[in-house]
C-alpha cells in the first residue's frame, strides 16, 4: 500500500481543505509514492519519534503537529526541527500532519475525543468554519431523477443537521439542440427538442463536491449534463474551531474539575475562581483555545477546557464561566489513540502503532 493511499484515506475524515491559513498539515517529508512498511503516530514528529519508528519497521509518522511550520531556511541541524528534518531524510521516513483539519472536524476530531472523555453530548462548534458548503444544481430528465438523486447522496450530499437525503426539485421544461458530432440522448442533432425536467438541488460539503459531481454525472442519461455548483454563506456547526456540548447530568464544579484531573492524567488545574453554579453546559478547545473564550461565553458554557491561556485571558472569564487549563499535551493526548483507531479499523492486517516516545516538553515538580 503507498503512502498516498493512507494519507488520502486521512484527508477523506479531515480533507486539507479545513486547516487554518497559517497551519502546514500534510506531507512534509517523503514521497506519497513509497511502499508503506508501518505506520507510528505520535502528537509531535521529534527527531526521537522518527528514531522509534525506524526501530519498530515503520516508514511513516502521522503526527497532529507539524514539525515544519513556518518554513525551513536552512537544514544544518542547529535546532530540534532541523534534526528531525535531517534523519527522516536520511532514513526515508515519511512524516505527515493532520493537524488543524482535524481540530476542525468537530465530531471525529480531537475535540470529539476530549468530549467523549468527559461524556459531553450534542457536540457542535463554538465557531463555525465559512465555505464548508455548497448548492449543486443539476437538470435531470423525469425518469431518471430517482437514480441521479440516489447517485449525489450515496456521494455524501444531502445532510442538514440530523437529517440525511434532504433535496428539492422543481418540474420545468428544459430545451438543448446537439450539433455536429452529438449523439443526444432524446431528440435528433440539428433541431430543438423541448424535454420534462426536474431541477434538483442539493447541499453538499465542498471537500466532497468533485466526488459528488463525478456521481451525478456517471448516473445521469444526457451526453452533457447541465449543473450549477455554488459556494454558500451559510456554516455549518460540524466544522469548525472547538466544542460545546451538554453534560448527561449537572455536575458540581469541584467534582467537575476531579473528573477532568482523572480523566486527563493532569497533576494540577489551572482554573479561574469558582462561580457557585452547577456545570451543566461545556466548551473545550484542544491545543491553544484563548481565540475561543469570548465565544465559548456567548454560547453560555459554564466551562471551558483548554490550553495555553495567558494570564491576562484568565480575567476574560469575568466570573461568568470557569476557564481551566489543563495543558497543551494533555488536552491533546488522546488525538494519538483517534489517529491509532481509525487507521487501524481502516487498514486492518497492517502495521499501525502508537509511540510510546513522551514528547510532551513540559513536565511539573
Ligand atoms: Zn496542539
């Protein structure tokens, strides 16, 4: 199997098209080309992560963060991402990232995983990402609507919410003359012919809108088939940045935040003052979340789990939610079991292993 075939299945549960403008997911050392031998993921893709993977047979680290981020000058081998750079060249280890596209995807990504942890429901974004969707319009001949509807949402379009095979189609009459060299599917080339069509429209997530086309094209009847596809203002709460979600039961916040240093493994909490009121309503941001504390009050959480807040952030809190800090590593640990489990049910019979290099730089006395 190459390494494109494993990188392309990670790409269809969070596409490149989702990570942030200033993020570098992707390929970033080898060749999506080679043979993959094994398969190591790990949180970061240090110099000692692609020493293990060398000794356990892999030939590939699927890393979240990407060891490249701002770009590389020179590689001489003066600093840690320069080393790592160097010795996967060196021993043919491709690493890659799926960094803040899958931070993005708000169900299956990292902050799916710390919600399903502390067993928050209802899982939504606390800031949807803009141009995640789009309209396909396409006119399909009467008898065949049934088979191009079934093709565009067996293709993934089609879902609002909980909703599934959402579309809507317009009767009308459609007109086309074939020219020279045409073989129409009804009428003859070289005059008019007037056919009963339904104008069916459908919404569809961007990243899937080639495959969608592609099946709409495949099952539809006509030599050329006329579609309008069209970006959308609209968002979508399944893609974007952090998590809010309900608690089965409201908890006090003392127990809350016991429960939060069991199930991450954290010596020490940094939270804001208490605020007397039960937690019922929780927002969590894996890795870096001060952007989201303003949104994370207006959506009325009673808590919010993240990392690497500033002192002067903590006063954002304002005595109308408690904002804790549980550490970067530790609110993204989990992220190497996610990557662990969906490359292991997809690609069962295949080398996939999780490092056991502790990578996380900070350490508490
Ligand atoms: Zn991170």
């Amino acid at each position: 199997m190459t390494i494109s075939a494993i990188t392309g299945y990670l790409e269809s549960l969070a596409p490149l098209a989702y990570q942030e403008s200033y993020d570098n997911a992707g390929l970033i050392t080898g060749s999506g080309d080679w043979e993959c031998r094994g398969i190591l993921t790990t949180l970061d893709a240090t110099e000692d992560v692609v020493g293990e993977a060398v000794r356990r047979g892999c030939n590939l680290v699927v890393a979240h963060h990407p060891i490249v981020f701002g770009g590389l000058k020179k590689i001489t081998g003066r600093n840690y991402v320069e080393r790592t750079v160097i010795r996967a060249i060196k021993e043919d280890v491709a690493i890659y990232a799926i960094h803040t596209n899958l931070d993005n995807v708000v169900a299956g990504g990292v902050n799916g995983r710390i919600a399903q942890k502390l067993g928050i429901r209802g899982g939504r974004s606390l800031l949807s990402r803009a141009g995640t969707l789009q309209k396909l319009f396409c006119f399909v001949p009467f008898e065949h609507l049934e088979l191009v509807r079934g093709a565009i949402f067996s293709a993934g379009a089609g879902h609002i919410g909980g909703y599934s095979e959402c579309s809507f189609g317009t009767e009308g009459l459609g007109t086309f003359k074939g020219g020279e060299g045409t073989t129409p599917f009804v009428g003859e080339p070289g005059s008019r012919h007037t056919e009963k069509e339904v104008r069916l429209e459908v919404i569809l997530p961007s990243h899937l809108s080639r495959g969608v086309v592609q099946a709409m094209i495949a099952a539809h009847p006509y030599e050329e088939v006329a579609y309008d596809l069209v970006p959308l203002a609209n968002t979508w709460d399944g893609v974007g940045s952090g998590l809010i979600g309900e608690l089965p039961e409201p908890m006090e916040e003392k127990a809350f935040l016991s429960l939060i240093k069991k199930q991450f493994g954290v010596p020490v909490v940094r939270h804001t003052p208490l605020t007397g009121r039960p937690v019922s309503r929780v927002a969590v941001c894996g890795g870096a979340g001060s952007f989201l504390i303003s949104n994370a009050l207006s959506a009325g959480a009673n808590f919010y789990i993240t990392s690497d807040v500033k002192y002067h952030e903590f006063f954002d809190a304002d005595g109308r939610l408690v904002i804790a800090d549980i550490g970067h590593f530790e609110s993204e640990q989990f992220t190497i079991d996610l990557l662990f489990e969906v490359l292991q049910e997809k690609f069962r019979n295949f080398a996939v292993l999780k490092s056991e290099t502790k990578t996380n730089p900070i350490n508490y006395f």
